[in-house]
C-alpha cells in the first residue's frame, strides 16, 4: 500500500504543482487600466474551481494507513474509519454500496459484506472525513486504493459516516443435484449446482471429490454471477463417492484468493455390472453341447459382483421365440433346472445381471450364447429295447436258478441209502424172490 500511495501521491503533487502555479500566476499578474476588469474577471473565475481542485488534490495526498470498523457488534461490522495523516477519519457514505463494503470487509478478513450502511448507522464519527463519494470496482485489495469522484460536490459531515455489516467469513456455498439420480452407470454425466447467498464479485467455484485434493471441475463466475452448473462427464467407478463444492473470491491486503468454506455434501454411485459367467450339466452319456432327450440338465449363471435385491435373468432364444426366466440372486451364483428336456428346450441361452438401485434398473450385458441341441436316445439302448432286454435276462437267470435246483435235487436222489431203506429193500427182495419160488 505505501508503494502504491507514493505513487499517487507523485502523481498528485505534479498536479497541486501546476494547480498552485497557475493560482500563483493569475494572482500576480499586472493589470492594466483597459483591461484590468476582464483581468479581475479571469481571476475571480479561476480562483474558485482551482481552490477546489486542490483541496481535492491535498485529500489524495494525504497518506492512508490502515481501515478500521468501530462502535460495532462485533470486530466485523460497524463504522468505517481510515488512517490518514495518523489520526482516525471516517467515509463519507455518498456512493457507498456493497461493492466498497466488500472490499472493507474482505480488507479486514470479515468475509463478505451482509449491508453497506449510511447515515451514521453506527454512530457519528469524529476528526476528518477522509475519503468522499469513493468508487470500488470491488476487485480492490483496500478501500485506500478505489477511486474517488473528482468533481463530486457532495456535502459530507459526520451524520453521513458509512458502516458496514460483513459476515464474518465467507458463508458455506450450498451443493444442489442437478441430475435426476444420484445412482449412475460409466459413462453418464451428473449436473451440480453450486450457489451462494452472498455471492459478490466471485472468483470461480470448484467440485471437489473427498479425498481427492485437486478440483474434479472448475468454473469460473461472473463478477454478479452467484450460482454456477457443475458438471462432471464420462464418469467411471472411481468417481463413485462424496462431492462438495467451494468458491473462491480475490480480496484481502495484500489481494490473494480466499476460499470458502465446503459446501454441504452429496454422494454419488457409479454401478458397474460385469458379464455374468454360465455354463450347464446333464448326463454323462450326451455329447458336448447337447442333452438327451427325457433327461435332466441345468444351467448355472455367476457373477463375481453382485448389489443386494439383484437377481439373475436367463434368456433361451429358439426358432419359434424367446423365453425368460429369473431367479433371485440370493448368492454369486445362481441354477436353473429342467426335468426332462424336450425339444422346446433347444436353443441359445444367456445370462445377464439385473439390479434395481436409487429408483432405476441396471442390468448388465449378456453372456456369449450358450448353444444346447437336445438329441433322441440311442435307439439301441431305447426304454423298450431296454426292458425287453431286462426281461430276457430275468428269464434266463430264472430257467438257470431251476435247472441248478433239479441238478441239486438229482443228486441227492443217488446218496446211498438209510439202514431203513436197506431193510425194506431187502424185505421187498427177499418177498420177490419167495414169490418168484412158489410160482415154480
């Protein structure tokens, strides 16, 4: 600031130099009888815009030291007063708004300006009235450093003192979604909008993932701009996770760039689904990439990942149309079963994962087809070859269980006979033989 004052202040001697020496020169020139009135005249005209000027001038040189708030609720609001000279004045309030009261309050590391008060709202000063119909761009790093109107003829006293009502610090910025889900697949965009109350002369805002230390998205604002559109495109998983905004405005002395405070938070999702894996079993005898028909298969779908409430779709496209089915997703992987396949069963299958969050439906993309032709038995080994067949040998086992037992019995029949055979066999010899005799 003391480079920047003796600056101006070089600038306003060479004028008060020139200023003085014209008043100096028209005050000593020598008049003559013939012309002394329009002389006199010339003098009196001026005498009175140059005593301004330098007036107005002397203000300009006069050296700032410093900005104050006093008589205030707290050490942010109050009346303004300057340091000039080394003593305390105070602003006249004629042009004063909130673009010369931002620039108080960011001077003095107060935030932004809530009001820029006039009338002596904070009570009347006393001293000098340093500055007069001031003029801020607002971009300014001290009040010291706006322009003043030259030819203002504003009448200033101390019931027209200026005060200003900051806030504090720069108030929190408010995170709205744009976006109609906060639930999103890979490569959609989701909209931000980032605003603030008191939103004067800002710098740009900023979109900022947690933990990540560096802006996903800047923008910058215009100078009455308080709200701006956030948006983070082609979005993959790992911007899945809490979002928060800020802003930053150019103000303090020295100038540097303020941030605010974090916004409130939003947090967002990024699903992505992956190919669900599938494959089928059935009886052994079948060839690859087929199943008997009249026997069972099944077929299993899997996926690595997987969202609770999803479920598992299996898709059989065939000549005469396509059939679905589902089934809760109860674990990573999930079996469909058909008793008894027919030829309806034919076709290519795919599996696709299928989940509903934050009010929409995602699915994932199909697996590769899976081919199954269904195949009438062998007719060789058909169901009725195969009872005659069981018939045949039942028969045959029962004719050989029979021949076994007769042979058995046969031989049991050839065993030398009991001491009570022998006597009846000998009684009935020995009678046969007695017959045989008498009949001689």
């Amino acid at each position: 600031m003391v480079t920047a004052n003796r600056t101006h202040q070089q600038l306003h001697f060479f004028l008060l130099s020139a200023a003085v020496c014209v008043i100096t020169t028209t005050g000593t020139l020598t008049t003559q009888p013939s012309d002394g009135r329009v002389r006199g005249a010339m003098l009196r005209f001026l005498h009175i815009p140059l005593t301004g000027l330098l007036g107005v001038l002397w203000d300009g040189v006069a050296a700032f030291g410093g900005v104050r708030l006093v008589d205030g609720e707290n050490k942010c609001s109050g009346r303004v007063e300057v340091l000039g000279h080394g003593r305390w004045g105070t602003v006249c309030d004629h042009g004063w708004d909130l673009r010369e009261a931002d620039v108080v309050c960011l001077e003095l590391g107060c935030g932004l300006a809530e009001s820029a008060l006039r009338g002596a709202v904070f009570g009347a000063g006393s001293g000098e009235i340093w500055l007069r119909h001031v003029q801020c761009s607002g971009h300014e790093a001290s009040l010291t450093l706006c322009a003043v109107v030259l030819h203002s003829n504003a009448y200033c006293t101390h019931e027209n003192d200026a005060g200003v009502k900051c806030s504090g610090t720069l108030l929190m910025p408010t995170l709205t979604l744009l976006s109609p889900h906060t639930v999103l697949s890979p490569g959609e965009a989701v909209r931000f909008g980032c605003s603030v109350l008191l939103g004067h002369h800002l710098s740009d805002f900023h979109l900022y993932k947690h933990g990540v230390s560096t802006p996903l998205v800047t923008q910058r604002a215009d100078q009455t701009q308080t709200k701006v559109e956030l948006t983070l495109s082609d979005i993959e998983t790992f911007h899945q996770g809490s979002y928060s905004c800020l802003y930053r405005i150019k103000g303090g002395f020295p100038p540097q760039l303020l941030s605010s405070p974090p916004s409130n938070s939003i947090n967002i999702t990024v699903v992505e689904l992956l190919t669900p894996q599938h494959w089928y079993n059935t009886s052994t005898e079948a060839p690859a990439g087929s199943v008997i028909k009249g026997h069972n298969f099944n077929i299993t779908c899997s996926t690595p990942q997987q969202y609770p409430g999803g479920s598992f779709q299996l898709r059989l496209i065939r000549s005469n149309g396509t059939v679905r089915q589902s089934l809760p997703a109860l674990s990573p992987s999930v079996t469909f079963t058909f008793p008894n396949a027919q030829s309806s069963n034919e076709g290519y299958y795919y599996c696709l994962y299928r989940v509903q969050l934050g009010g929409r439906t995602f699915a994932s993309r199909e697996s590769q087809p899976l081919p199954i032709a269904i195949r009438d038995p062998d007719p060789v080994l058909s169901p009725m070859v195969i009872s005659w067949l069981v018939s045949g040998l039942t028969f045959v086992v029962a004719v050989i269980i029979l021949i076994i037992v007769a042979t058995v019995l046969c031989n049991n029949k050839k065993k030398k006979p009991t001491e009570l055979e022998r006597e009846t066999r000998t009684c009935v010899d020995n009678t046969y033989v007695a017959l045989s005799i008498n009949k001689l």
